[in-house]
C-alpha cells in the first residue's frame, strides 16, 4: 500500500501570511489519503507541529522532515528563522541569507526520498529544476488572490504607470474584467524601478510558466473573473481548493491554537467576557498582520480615530511597536478606553479566528494580507481595507472595486517598514505625514462600515452570501472540494505512466 499511496512533498517560505495556508493545505491533501511530507527548520515547525502530530495519531499520512537553519553561519541567535523575527533591516537581510542556504539540504531531502510531486512555494523557483530532475510535476503555490496575480501580470506586462507625470496621478491596469485603477506609488518599488528584487520576482513568476500548474487558496465564487483570466490570458493551469482554513480549523481549540501561539488562558476569558457584553455586529476588530510595524505618529492616529468613532473596538498592537513615547501614550490610551469599556488592547498575539467568529464582531481593519481576508470572508465580515506593503494594495481593489465588500481609509504609499538594501524608488513629493492615515478618514470609514446606512448594509449582505459561499464549496460537491480530488486523480494518474514508462524502459 505504501509505494501506491502518492508521496506530495510541501516546501512552505517561513514567514507567516505563506507558512500558514501551506500547512493547511499539506494537511488537506494528508486527510484525503495523501502521504505528505512537510520540509522546515526546527523553530518553524515548532509554531505547527501540534496539529500534525495530531493528524498523525487520527490515523493520517503526514510528518515533518526537519533541516537545519544555518544561525551561526549568517550571525543570528538560535531560533531566529522567521522573517516575522525580523527587527532591523540586518536581522531581515540575515534571515534572507539564511533561508536561501536551505536549498542545498531541501534538494538532497527530495533526492532521498523521491517523492512523485513537490508543492513549492512561489518564493523558490528553483524547485523547477528539481522536480525535473525527479522526473515529477512540480506545483507553484501562490499564496495570494487570483486578482494579484492577474493585476500584477498586467502591471509588469504593459507598464501603465511608466508615463505619467506624477506618482500619485491615477493609471489603469489594462485588461480586466472591472475597471481598476490605482497610482505608481501603491505599486511595490520592484516593478517601478529596478531594484535587486526585481530579478528575483521575475525568477518567480517565470517559474509559474514552467510549473505543472498553480495552486491556489482561494474559490470559484469569490474570484471567478479572475480564475478564468488567469487560465487563459496568462495561460496556467490552476486548481483553487480555498479557503483552506475554513476546512481544517472547524472547532474551537484548532481555532485558538492557529499559529500555535502561547495562549494566556484568563487573558482570553477576560477578552471573551468583554466581547460577550457587548451587542451582536457592534465590534470592529483592529489588527494588521505579523509584519507590519506603525509608526508613533500612525498610532496616536488610529487610536484617536477608533476613539472618535464612537464603535466598540479591539486593537492587536505589536510590543515592537511600543517604543519610547509609545509606551506611555498606549498605556493612557488602554486606561482610558477600558474604563470606558469601549476598546480592548490585546498585546502581540490574538486568538483571531475566535474573534472574527464571535456574534459580537460586526467588522475588521486589515493590513489587506490574503489569509486575513479569507479568515474575515469566512466569517461573513466586511473590511476596512489599510494595505501596507507587496500585493496588499491589489487586494485591497479586489474588496473595495471589485466584490464592494470593503471600504478604503486611504492607504497611499507601498512601503514595508523594513526595506532591505539601500536601493530606494525616487519618489516624487513625499513628506512623511502624508504616509500617515488621519483620524478622521478613519472615522469616516468606521461609520461607513459599522453604522445603519445603506452602504455598510449592502456589504454585510455581500460579506454574508461570500461567506456562506466559503462554507459551501468545501463541502462534498463544492468546487474547491471537487477541485482538491481533481488535482489529487491527476497526481496519481501521472506517477502510474511515470511507473509504468520505467517498467518500460527497465525492460
């Protein structure tokens, strides 16, 4: 039986908005008779292996293979092997160097255990060569919408913004079905100058050409449009078996241990107490991802802006983003606005999902990143979209233009707090207050999105129908359902001809 079962291996990128759909998807393929096999160092396995090994002993095919992260070689402490440990530009470039050694360990592993498909995250492409060595199929995982792709290939293709006058003049991404505009300045520096990124995303995305196909966490219902433009104008064969999460994590311990996190237990039932008095679809939940860092001025504005806004909030700040005056003004801030009982500060880590799920929650703030809006769709929630840095500002069209399940504060400038290299993309009158959201666009938003008028009405219905959508197409007969068989048949067809040419050939 062992040698028919087919052998997937999965290579997930360690940082969290990749590593999370990866493991959840490697998991699904594990639950529908698949014998998968993850690769990760030992600090990123840790943040998941709870939930394999719990797979393992419900009877499932699935182990991690664990490699050495090389800390001494690039000059980080042991355990450093996230770019979400990241706090200077060094440590990110370290990490950076750390995680391209990996190749030389991943591609003996391969070797060693001939597996008949590697699912590869977009970020190596160099897992092409090595699955044509196998003589396997070799799957690109994106772990974005369809919309980003197709927009971005657009972008990169016929170059709109290159000719206009200024940075914030507004262009018009050329061939897809909505009209989608945005300005130079929301697309990442890589594709508006030449930057040392540039060559490297263009590895990425040519490996996808020379791919089996790409993998997708996304679904039918939510990205039609682009499902089929991706398949015909760009010409790659794709499978989408999202959200993937709405499959694996369907009770409330898997909920509440997502990303493996300590968890403080009577942190989260004083949190759980607070959500519980308050009224159904009254709670905007604030949080912007693993990556991102606000500045303090963006801070001061957020807090008063929620404040101002007069809804119930929570507000997920990072301890890194506490610095100087920082501290003493959140600490004010958490004083004032628990003794107001209208906002709850929660340091560092969330139970996120438990969250979005509570009757409470009526809408989220969000950073734009893929999983938080599968998780928020899922969860029937409608967004305020604060994009920030790579493809989040393409997400953010697809909410607001595309699905108007989302309203915009006025996000401006593409930036990741930490760049690595000195390179910088000449930008055109840029003083830094104007990188920063005002208190008042996002009152705007909140009253938009929380309040009684018809517009925050028609996107909670819009949110709801996705959401029931979500649930449907991962069940037995759902298009994401039927896709994930699809793919496996075909998998498996594949490694009988491949058997088969070899019985040839031996003989």
């Amino acid at each position: 039986m062992e040698s028919q079962q087919l052998h997937v291996i999965f290579v997930p990128f360690p940082t969290p908005g990749h590593m999370i759909p990866m493991i959840d998807t490697a998991r699904l393929f594990a639950k529908h008779g698949v014998n998968v096999t993850i690769i990760a160092t030992h600090a990123n396995a840790s943040t998941f292996q709870k939930s394999i090994d719990s797979d393992f002993n419900l009877g499932y095919s699935i182990k991690t293979q664990l490699i050495h992260f090389p800390s001494a070689q690039v000059g980080l402490p042991e355990g450093v092997e996230n770019v979400k440990d990241a706090i200077s530009t060094e440590i990110l470039g370290k990490i950076s160097r750390g995680i391209m050694m990996l190749q030389h360990q991943i591609e003996i592993m391969l070797h060693d255990l001939q597996p008949d498909c590697i699912v590869s995250d977009m970020t190596y492409p160099w897992t092409v060569e090595s699955a044509a060595k196998l003589n396997i199929p070799r799957i690109y995982f994106y772990s974005s919408s369809y919309f980003s792709n197709c927009a971005s290939y657009f972008v990169r293709k016929y170059r709109p913004h290159d000719d206009l006058v200024s940075e914030k003049q507004k262009f018009t991404i050329p061939c897809l079905p909505h009209t989608i505009e945005m300005t130079p300045l929301q697309l990442a520096d890589w594709i508006r100058v030449k930057t040392s990124a540039t060559g490297a995303f263009g590895a990425m995305f040519d490996s996808e050409k020379r791919s089996y196909g790409t993998l997708y966490n996304s679904f039918h219902e939510l990205e039609s449009d682009y499902e089929t433009l991706s398949k015909t104008t760009m010409g790659i064969k794709s499978w989408s078996v999202g959200p993937v999460s709405a499959w694996i994590n369907n009770d409330d311990e898997r909920k509440a241990n997502r990303g493996n996190m300590e968890k403080n237990i009577g942190k989260d039932s004083e949190l759980f107490n607070w959500l519980n008095s308050k009224p159904n679809d009254s709670v905007i939940y604030v949080c912007f991802g693993s990556l991102t860092r606000l500045s303090h001025a963006q801070i001061v504005e957020l807090a008063y802006g929620l404040e101002n806004s007069g809804s119930n909030f929570i507000l997920v700040v990072r301890e890194k983003d506490k610095d100087g005056d920082g501290e003493d003004f959140l600490h004010d801030f958490a004083k004032r606005v628990t003794e107001s009982k209208k906002g709850y500060i929660i340091l560092n880590w969330a139970p996120q999902l438990m969250i979005l799920d509570h009757p409470s929650t009526g809408g989220i703030v969000t950073h734009c990143g893929w999983n938080s809006i599968l998780e928020s769709l899922n969860a029937g929630l409608p967004m305020i979209t604060w994009p920030m840095f790579a493809e989040q500002f393409y997400n953010e069209r697809l909410l607001v233009d595309a699905l108007k399940i989302g309203v915009s504060v006025g996000s401006k400038v593409n930036k990741f707090w930490l760049n690595i290299g000195e390179e910088k993309a000449p930008r055109l009158d840029i003083v830094e207050e104007e990188v920063v959201v005002k208190r008042e666009e996002i009152v705007k938003a909140v009253e938009i999105l929380m309040g009684s008028g018809q517009e925050g009405k028609a996107m909670r219905m819009r949110a709801k129908n996705l959401s029931d959508a979500a649930k449907r197409t991962v069940e037995k007969g759902g298009h994401s359902y039927n896709n994930l068989i699809q793919l496996i048949d075909e998998l498996k067809s594949l490694k009988i001809t491949r058997e088969h040419e070899k019985i040839r050939l031996d003989n």
